[in-house]
C-alpha cells in the first residue's frame, strides 16, 4: 500500500484539518511562497514526478499557507485561472491559493496532479506534520505513516526534531525500525533493525518481513551465483511435481508442450476427411488407443508436428535445476529476516495456542450453561428433556421482549436474566406436573413427550415472532473486546458468559451442598425410596429440580441470545451439543458437567482449528470422537457411583 | 453370586467350574449360562408380557445364537417337554396365561421351571422363599430338593425354617468369608455365628 | 396344542396385506395411466411415498417396540439407501444426456472423456470436476443396489456393535443413535464429501432407460413396487417376530439382563434385528427418493427420525399394523395440513391457519398420546376386540415405590 493514492485515501483527517486551517487563517500575504509560486507556475501547472521534488519542499517550507497550498494541489482543490491566478475551492467557497482571500465569479481550471505527484506532496505533508507542535498532529502523521510507508518517510523521520512524549517516542521508534528493515539502503542497518525487532509478533512486523522473504521461481541448468537463492527444489518431491516443472520449462520456452489429450482431440478434429482420420475411421478414435494411432499416422505423414515424449519431457525435466530465489539481493538480510520470522512464528504458535484457549474456554461455558439443566433433570429424574432447548429459546425471546419494553440496554439485560429464570422456571414446573410426573420410571416415553412439547413450543415461538431473527443487543459496556495484543484477543460478551457460567457453578454448590433443598436434592438422586420414607416428597423434590434446570436454561437463552440471532430454532441449534456434553460427562454430577463442557469446548476448537473454514467437518469428526468415547467410557468421564448409577 | 455369574468382575480370585475347571472369570453372563450355571434371582423375573409357554420355550436348551433361534420350530417334542415342565412345576392349567398375571409364588415356580428347561449343571437360587405362603413354601422346598438329585444346587436363604426344611449342609457366610459348614444344627450351635449374627 | 400355520396364527398380518392389495388395485383404477384419473399423478406419488415411510415404521417398530431400542437414527438409513440408489440414478442419467450432446462432436468421445463430461455435469455446482473415489461404481445398477443394502447395513453393524457391545442402552443409546446421523448429515452438507453438498442429487424421478414412459404410469409403478416391498418385508418382520427369535427379543426388551442369564447372547440379537431394519428402512428409502424427485443431506436431520418415532408410538408400538397405521395417518395428515389444503378455522377474534397450526397441534396431540393411549392407534383394535390386558410393564417392587427399578433389584 505504498501508492500514493491510497495514501491519500487515508487522509481524510488530516487533510480536513489542514483544509480548516486554511481557510482559518487571516488573509494576509506569503510573500516567500507567492515569489516561489510565480516561478515555477509552468512546474505547478503539470508537474513531473522526478522533478517536482525540491518545489514541493520549498513550498512546504513557506509555513502554514505553504503546507494549506500543497494540500490543496494534493486533493485537486487548486484551480488556475486564465490570467494566472491560483485558487482553493472548499465546498462553495473559493479563495486566493496565496493571500487567502475570498474569491468570487472565477472559473478555475481544476489541477489534477497525478497520483506520483501527490504521494510526493503527500510525504511532504506528513514529514512537516512530524515535526509539529500539537501531540495530536504528531500521532496522526504516525499513523498515516505506519499504514502506509515510503522510503520518504523514513528519510522525514529521521530529519524530525526528537520525540518528547515517551509514548509517542516509542512508537517512533518502532516505526523507524519497520521502515528501516523496508527501505534503508545500509544493509547492515537494516538487519541489526531485524535482530533488534526479532521475536516481536506484531502484524506490522510481520508485514515488514513478508516482502524481504517473498521468492519467485526461476530454472537454470546450474547454480545461479548472481542471485540470492532460497532454496533448491528437486521435481517429483517437497510439493515440486515434475508436472509443475514442465510447466515452468514450458513458460519459459525451454521446452515444448505435451501432447493433452484435449489438443490430441482437437488436432485430430482439424484433419478429420471423409470421415476418417489419416486412414483410421472415426468410429475407431472413441479409445485412446485409436487417437494415438491417428496422431502417430498424421505424425508420420509430417501434417502434424511432432509432440514432446514423456521420455522427452523427462530428460527435459532432468536437465534443469530449479530455484527459488528471493527478491531481496542481500543474503544476509534474507537470513536475518527469516530468523526473525521463525522466532515470530515460534512465539506466534503459543499465542495462537493461548488464544484457542481462551475460545475454548468461552464456548465450554456457553456448552455448560446450556447443559447444567439438562444434567440437573437427568441427573435426579432420569430424564432426558427434549425440550430443554426450547426452554433456552424462550428465555432467548423473554429476554427481546423486555428489550423491547425497556429501551435501556443495561437496565433490559438486569430485568432480563431474573425474568428469563421466572418465564422458563414455571415452564418447565408446569411441564413436569402436567408430563413428567405421569411417565415416571418410562424415560424413552418421557424422552417422546417432550419432544412433543418441543415441536409445539418451537411452531408456537414462530407464529408469535414470526420466523426472522429477532436482534438482541448487549449494553455498550458488553460490545467490542479485550485485546491483549495482535493475536490474543477475546470479545467482552464471552467473557461475561464465562463469569456467568462460573456464577452458577457456584450458585449450583452452594444450593447443593449448603441448602436444605439441596440436601433434599441429593437423597432423592441416590435412593429416592429411602428418601421418601425419611419425609421428603420425591414429587415436590422432582418439580423443583425440573424447575431450577429449566430456569437455568432460560439464564442460558439470554446469555446465548446476546451473540447469537434469536429465532425459534435457537434451542435447536444446541440441545446436541448439550446431550453430548452431559453424555460426555456423566450424569448426575456437576463436576462432570464441567469436565464434559470442557472436553467438548476445547476438542471442537481444536479440531476446527486444523481446517478453520470448514466447520461442518469440524462438527462431524467431533461427534464421532464423542461415539468413540462412549465405547470406553459408557458412563462419561465422571461416572456415578453406587447403585443410582444402575440405569 | 454376581461373580460366579459374570454379573460382576472381582478384585481378585478365581472362579473354576465344570470338568476342565475353566476359568468363568473370561467370560460374559450368556456364556456363563451356557456352560451350565443356572440362577434363580429374589425376585420373580419372567418375561410378564408372554405366555408361561412362551417362558418354558426360551429357557429350553437349544442353540442360542441369533440365527438357529431364528429358523427354531416348535416340534412335537418341545412342545411335549415344555408340558411336562409346567405340570412338574404345577403350571399345567396356566400354560397359555400370561406369565404377568400369575401370582407371586406360580411365578417363582414357572422361573424354577424355566431354570429346570435350561438344565443346568450347577444351579444358585437366592432366596427363593420370600415372600411366599406356607403352602407355596413346602412346594418350593419339595422343587428344589428334587432339583438336587441330578445336579449341584446352592441356595441362599436366611430363613431357618425354610433352611431346616431342606435339610443340606449349611454354610455360613459372613463378610465374604467362611464362618462355619456343616449340619444345620452344628452352625446354629457354632458360637461365631451366635456372635455375628444374633449379637451378644 | 396342535401348531397352526404362521398366516393363521396370525391373522393381521392376512388382513394387513389384503388392506394393502385392495388399496394398490383401487389407487391403479382411480389413477390417470390406468383408470378413471380421479387421483392426479402427484397424489399417486404422495400414497406411494406413504407406503415407502410405512415399510421404514415397519423397521422402526422392529427396532424400537419389539427389541426396545428407540433408535433416533433411522432415517440415515433410510437417506443413504436414497443416497445410493439415487447416485445410480443421476449418473446414469447425466450419461446418457452428455453422450447425445457429444454424439455431435467430430471425434467420438473416449470412455474416459465422456466420464469426465459426466462428472463435471454432476459436481460443478460444488466447484468439482473429478469423479469422486465413492462414485467408482456409480455407472452399475446392480452394483448400487447392492450398497444400497450393504452400505446402512454395514453402518449399523459397526455402529450397532460398539454401541450394544460396551452396554450402552436407554436414552444414552437414543443419543447416541441421533448423533451418528447428525454427524452422518454434516458430513454430507460438506460439498467435497462427493454428494453434492446440501444440493444433494436430483432430477432422481427420472428412470434412466424408461425415459419415453409417462410420469403418470411411472408413478403407478412406483406404486405397485413400494406396496409389494412393503407387503414382503411385512410378511418378513411377522414372521421374525413370531417365534422364539420374537419372544426372545421381546424378551430382550423386557429384561436385558435375564435373558443374558439364560444364556442368550443378547448383544447377537440385537445387532442382527438392528442390522437388519437398517437394511428394510434403506430399501424403503430407495423407493421413496425417485418419487419424491430430490434428496439432500437435511433429510438426515436427527428431526426426521424422531418423526419416524412419532409416529410409530402413534401407531402404537410393538405391533407391526400399529407402526404402520401411525406413519400413514399422521404422514398424510401432516401433508394435508401443511401443505395449506387444509381449510383455515374461523374462530371469534382469531383465524387458525392450519399450516401455521399444525405442528402445535401435532406436538401437543403427541404428548395426549404418550400420557393417555401409550398404546397409540392400534390400541383401538384391542379395545374393540374386548382384549384390554392390564398394564404390567413398569413394574412397581412393592414399598420402596419408585426408588429401584427392575434391574437394580438384581444388582
């Protein structure tokens, strides 16, 4: 991105605030720049690229009018009148390019300089923006310098007056070494400039190395001295195919083309006489054989001219070497650069790896939240709620219909969650007393019914919704992401559901372990007869589990709605995967939830990691390591114990 | 029980059966009551949605893989068996009743019938006068003691009376080991057992 | 007890298929080839395709009400039997199609060429010119239809043998299954999996070689072949359920464990019926897919299975005319509403659209049925029959009401 052009398009800024300038400043005469002006009107008027160098730093020079003038001329805002006069047209108003006057009724010929001309005007610029006062202006010209470098600049900030806002310091200095690795002539600054930088991961650093390893390919019969060789390929090895060699002694013209069978056929084509080819009929060229014997006829006859052999060919192959060779002359720069990639890419691979982590993690909690209900039921009530995932599309839909009541984003997510937890609690309570509870000790039944209910409330969320996907926006506080640097990077919104899972993972223990429900909880899972006879109502026991599972399901809608489109088949989308992870983890035990979520988060990350574009796969090969799984685990990574865990 | 049966894989031990001694420890329950190790569990379990026939036929010795079962016809000669076992078992009247609406003791019964079918060379009942009548009980008891005449039969019973009834050797289990073996009135005069079981 | 003949034994399995005879001959007489054209051609397609989700119900009842696996994957079965059947048919049609095309060029094509040619026709629009490795035989009839058996066969076994050999079972095992078609449909969505991706193959209602016959007639035929596949495979689930295999594998269902302790290698069992209604649900789905024209991956979804069960617990399960009963009623039913023939139900205040309404009313119809007449439809025979047998299923262990089951009674 070293055209000028582009570099103009990244300007805005900085031009908007050079044009205020302009048209800011009192209207009082630049005598040194309209003396340089009127000498050079011939220059100004149609500029050459090679030469327009030493006017534009004269002008530059002048002071801020100077710098408002070469802006002006950069942006194909100066105009030439037929008598001479320079004018600044902005938006409606034009004024003298040179006192700054207000011009009115001229009609100025637009100057179009071309794009050399003003990526020159523009370093220009930006070497005097470097050296201006206002810290801000400084930082701007930075920027515009990192996105787009040029050997100028590296010349302009090397020229600029000392950096004294440390910060800005620093990135200058950074700066300086990525421009000096791309543009310094010295190759020995250059590669101290790659040692000092080595092992660094930034984007920049990296982009900075690409251009000094890029190779191009070339074919010689010995070994190049004059050039600065990557590396040596042998045809048929290292992805090199001996047809990729041909090919390249083909473009070359050192060899001759194959015969396709395509330019077989056509040839063939192009002498077809009464039917017959070189005395072989038609009918017969419908093999292989056939054509070649055609071809081999026309051969002889001398209408054709003969075709490369592959024993040609290969001798062709053969007798040539093949090298990459790199752009870059210098030899020593290539290695130091390629050092550095390496380092780069060693350190880049941990980060990646930190980074997958932290993927994994957030989507492990997302599997957790939507699967801690379903484990819950299944756990105490043998269970399988098929229409767990609608419970978690409805906490989905309670959470955009507050939205829509509440118009603050913070305040409808506050009122969502408990909502959530109410609508989908007394669901699923209803769902138990009125289902559930009359298939007791039938789970294939209950596994049906509920799948029932699933269709039902799935059909019942479109006609109420309608079947597009409803927006559920987080609060600005939850937008955008923690960035830790080019790499590592993880939005806010997953770290909340991350917090959000940890929360009721707690919540889940304390309830378990501290509460008397919980205790309730725990004797009817292990022996609900034994439970029963010591007072404790299994029925009122199971509603309330089925309640709380089902509520936790409706947390987990709001949680999944907030990065995900709201549509009736939301809960669809992740009731397999919450089967799996409970499968996975076993039954009946929070731990193995977790652990479940866990594996399931981290295995698909990593898979989808080896192919990233191509998910489906990804799914695919995850669900049959979770069908392999089970052959050794049949009861999950943490299995229950004791005679409850007898299914 | 449950690792003579393959229901269960000990800690460590052995488990040998039959001629050659094999080990039983290899392999799985169907095999296990392949080789000739029939048990009779607690509770009644047979197959309540079919007839006591129905019962009597799967339990017959015969081929048990997949597909003889599948090409298995009835012949005069099973079905005469399958009549002489209901009626040994006193189930002559109710061979085409549902085995679910027998009662409790007629269930015992058939599934001692079905343990009979199976032939066994070594047969372990647990328990199997629980929650029987009197009159069951004494049928029960005549059952097994004429079971015992053609094979070996273990029977895991803590009620005396039932135990006395049958009239065998004893022998006292307690926490996995071998308290005492005898005569019925050798163990209960035992005083471990005394000990362990009635309590000071 | 003198032994009666297998068809007197059991006389539903006559009445099923006379039903099915009569409903075959009136359907021709009523059909536009060969009668009075009051049923139109689609409608012909619609009852032969219902005849094909019967044959599948059929195999599920198998699986689920007799062996007492509630398998959610049968309908991977019943696509990839589609699948194969439908890769003869697409290429045998391409090829045919390609090669009048190329009988004009001056040069007769090369075997090679024209495959090339064909390949190209099928696969450009996933971006892909080459024939993939799984189309190797894709050219021979009988060689499709033999992986049409053979290749959900062998899916079953493998799969069936891991799963029934570590002893997973109940709503872990119905997991399971819906997993494995989950995984088999993402597998195909993937256009470089060779199967098109999620255009999936089409155009399969044309019969390559029996071009010049009428889709009228076609249909018909398709008619006649889905009703006799369905009348055999019928004769064959009767007859596998009749004998002691059917006690046993009821017996299965009822408890596992016991009939382990007799002696039955119980895992044998269940991969042969398992097995073996994969294949019968792989040759319902090879008939169903040249009538309905089109397959893709999303027939795979693990949601048509769980339809598939629906309707056989409608049916009522663990009878055979019941699992059919179901997958015809509800099949058609559903068709009917949904496809917005249906009339709309004015009520004060609120006008039902039936397309937008019938899946409510399916779902929650569904739970009436699992609560109230568990033993679905076909429970109304009994009931008019007068043999209403107490429910003894479930069983409960006296005090300890709810606390063991069965089977942990004999842990």
């Amino acid at each position: 991105m070293t055209r000028p052009h582009a570099l103009l398009r990244h300007l805005p800024a900085l031009i908007f605030v050079l044009a205020l300038l302009a048209t800011a400043l009192p209207a009082t005469a630049n005598t040194a720049l309209e003396q340089i002006v009127t000498n050079n009107l011939e220059q100004i008027q149609r500029p050459s690229r090679r030469t327009v160098q030493p006017l534009i730093a004269q002008i530059a020079a002048t002071g801020p009018e100077g710098l408002a003038f070469l802006s002006a001329w950069a942006n194909r805002n100066l105009g030439l009148t037929d008598d001479g006069q320079l004018l600044i047209t902005s938006g409606k108003t034009t004024t003298d390019a040179i006192t700054g006057q207000v011009v009115t009724g001229a009609e100025p010929k637009m100057l179009r300089p071309n794009s050399g001309v003003r990526g020159l005007i523009e370093s220009a610029l930006v070497a005097g923006e470097i050296a201006s006062p206002d810290m801000a202006r400084r930082a701007a010209a930075l920027d515009s310098m990192a996105r787009s470098s040029s050997a100028e600049h590296l010349v302009a900030l090397r020229d600029a007056p000392p950096e004294t806002d440390p910060a800005l310091a620093a990135r200058r200095a950074r700066l300086e070494k990525l421009l000096t690795i791309r543009f310094d002539d010295d190759s020995a600054a250059r590669i101290a400039a790659i040692q000092d930088m080595s092992g660094d991961v930034g984007l920049d650093f990296r982009a900075a190395l690409n251009p000094l390893l890029a190779t191009h390919r070339i074919v010689a019969t010995s070994a190049p001295a004059d050039q600065n060789i990557a590396r040596e390929l042998t045809p048929g090895r290292d992805d090199f195919s001996r047809d990729t060699a041909y090919d390249i002694l083909k473009s070359e013209g050192v060899a001759q083309a194959r015969l396709t069978p395509t330019a077989q056929r056509d040839t063939l084509a192009a002498h077809l006489q009464d039917g017959a080819v070189a005395g072989v009929p038609v009918a017969e060229l419908s093999t292989t054989v056939g054509r070649d014997r055609a071809y081999e006829a026309l051969e002889a006859a001398g209408t054709v001219s003969p075709a490369a052999t592959d024993a040609e060919a290969d001798d062709a192959i053969d007798a040539h070497r093949y090298f990459d060779v790199y752009n870059e002359p210098d030899s020593d720069v290539t290695d130091a650069a390629r050092a550095a990639q390496r380092a780069a890419e060693t350190r880049l691979m941990a980060m990646k790896g930190v980074d997958l982590g932290l993927d994994a993690l957030s989507l492990a909690s997302i599997y957790f939240l939507a699967a801690i209900g379903l484990a819950i039921t299944f756990g105490v009530m043998r269970v399988i709620n098929m229409a767990h995932g609608e419970f978690i599309m409805m906490g989905a839909y309670t959470a955009y219909v507050v939205q829509t009541m509440i118009p603050d984003r913070t305040g409808s997510l506050i009122i969502a969650l408990p909502a959530a937890f109410i609508v989908t609690f007394l669901a699923g309570v209803l769902l138990e007393r009125l289902v559930i509870r009359h298939l007791a000790k039938r789970p294939l039944e209950t596994l049906l019914a509920t799948f029932g209910v699933s269709i039902a409330l799935q059909q019942l969320a479109k006609n109420i919704f309608g079947t597009q996907a409803r927006p559920l926006t987080a609060p600005k506080w939850l937008e955008g992401a923690i960035t830790i640097n080019d790499v590592i990077s993880i939005s806010t919104i997953r770290v909340a559901i991350f917090a959000l899972a940890l929360l009721f993972l707690g919540l889940f223990l304390f309830i378990m372990k501290k509460t008397r429900l919980g205790l309730e909880v725990r004797a009817v899972t292990q022996n609900p007869g034994m439970a029963a006879s010591m007072g404790i109502n299994p029925d009122r026991i199971a509603m309330m589990t089925f309640g709380l599972g089902s509520g936790i399901a409706g947390i987990a809608g709001v949680a999944i709605g907030l990065f995900a489109q709201v549509t009736s088949e939301l809960g669809q989308n992740y009731i397999v995967q919450s089967f799996m992870t409970v499968v996975v983890g076993g039954v009946g035990n929070i731990w193995g939830t977790l652990a479940g979520a866990g594996l399931i988060g981290i295995l698909s990350k990593v898979i989808e990691s080896f192919n990233p574009s191509n998910t489906l796969a990804a799914q695919t090969f995850m669900i049959l390591f979770i069908v392999i799984f089970i052959q050794f685990r049949p009861r999950g990574i943490i299995p229950q114990k004791g005679r409850a865990a007898e299914v | 029980m449950d690792i003579v049966t393959g229901k269960t894989r000990p800690d460590e031990g052995e488990v040998k059966f039959g001629d050659h001694s094999r080990s039983l420890l290899k392999m799985n329950e169907a095999q296990i009551a392949r080789a000739g190790v029939g048990r009779k569990f607690q509770r009644p379990t047979v197959f309540e949605d079919q007839s006591v026939a129905d019962n009597l036929t799967m339990a017959l010795k015969a081929n048990r893989s997949p597909f003889p079962v599948l090409t298995w016809r009835p012949s005069p000669a099973s079905d005469r068996r399958v009549a002489e076992l209901a009626a040994e078992v006193g189930l002559a009247d109710q061979i085409d009743r549902k085995a679910g609406e027998l009662g409790h003791g007629q269930k015992q019964w058939l599934e001692i019938g079905m343990l009979l079918a199976q032939e066994p060379r070594l047969l372990l009942v647990d328990e199997p006068a629980a929650g029987m009548t009197l009159a069951e009980r004494e049928q029960t008891t005549t059952l097994l003691c004429r079971l015992a005449e053609t094979r070996a039969v273990v029977v895991v019973e803590h009620d005396m009376d039932f135990v006395r009834r049958l009239d065998c050797k004893v022998t006292v289990l307690h926490q996995g080991s071998v308290l005492a073996e005898g005569s019925l009135d050798h163990v209960t005069r035992n005083r471990e057992v005394i000990e362990v079981y009635l309590g000071r | 007890m003198a032994r009666k003949p297998f068809i007197l034994r059991n006389p539903s399995v006559l009445v099923v298929l006379a039903v099915l005879a009569v409903f075959t001959v009136i359907v021709t007489l009523m059909s536009q080839a060969y009668g009075t054209g009051a049923i139109p051609t689609s409608m012909v397609k619609v009852l032969g395709k219902t005849l094909c989700l019967a044959l599948a119900a059929v195999a599920m009842d198998l699986v689920w009400g007799y062996l007492g696996i509630l398998s959610l994957g049968q309908m991977a079965f019943f696509a990839l039997g589609g699948y194969m059947i439908g890769q003869w048919l697409m290429y045998a049609r391409t090829e045919t199609i390609v090669a009048a095309s190329m009988a004009n060029n001056p040069i007769p094509p090369t075997p090679n060429e024209l495959q090339q040619a064909v390949a190209s026709q099928i696969f450009g629009v996933v971006g892909a010119a080459d024939l993939p490795l799984l189309w190797s035989f894709a050219h021979s009839l009988t060689a499709q239809l033999v992986l049409m058996v053979a290749v959900p066969g062998l899916l079953a076994l493998i799969f069936g043998w891991l799963a029934f050999r570590s002893r997973v079972n109940g709503v872990y095992l119905s997991i399971l299954t819906q997993a494995m078609t989950l995984a088999l449909a993402l597998w195909l969505f993937q256009n470089d999996s060779g199967f098109r991706g999620n255009n999936g193959l089409s155009g399969l209602q044309n019969i390559p070689g029996l071009e010049h016959v009428a889709q009228a007639r076609l249909s018909v035929w398709f008619l006649w072949a889905s009703a006799t596949v369905l009348a055999l495979c019928y004769l064959l689930a009767a007859w596998l359920v009749s004998g002691k295999f059917g006690s046993v594998i009821r017996a299965i269902r009822d408890d596992e464990t016991r009939v382990r302790f007799l002696g039955y290698p119980v895992e044998g069992f269940k991969l042969v019926v398992f097995t073996l209604a994969a294949m019968i649900t792989a040759i319902a789905g090879a008939l169903y897919y040249p009538q309905a024209g089109i397959i893709n991956p999303a027939e795979l979804a693990p949601i048509a299975s769980i339809y598939l069960a629906v309707w056989v617990a409608i049916g009522g399960r663990g009878r055979l005319y019941g699992a059919m009963i179901g997958a015809i009623v509800v099949s058609l039913l559903s068709s009917w509403f949904t496809g917005g023939r249906a009339p709309d139900l004015h009520l004060p205040g609120y006008t039902v659209s039936w397309v937008d309404w019938w899946q409510v009313v399916l779902g929650l119809s569904f739970v009436l049925v699992t609560l109230f007449a568990p033993k679905g439809i076909a429970g109304i025979f009994d009931w008019l029959g007068g043999a209403v047998s107490p429910r003894r299923q479930g069983k409960d262990l006296g005090p300890g009401e709810g606390s063991l089951t069965e089977q942990e009674a004999q842990a």
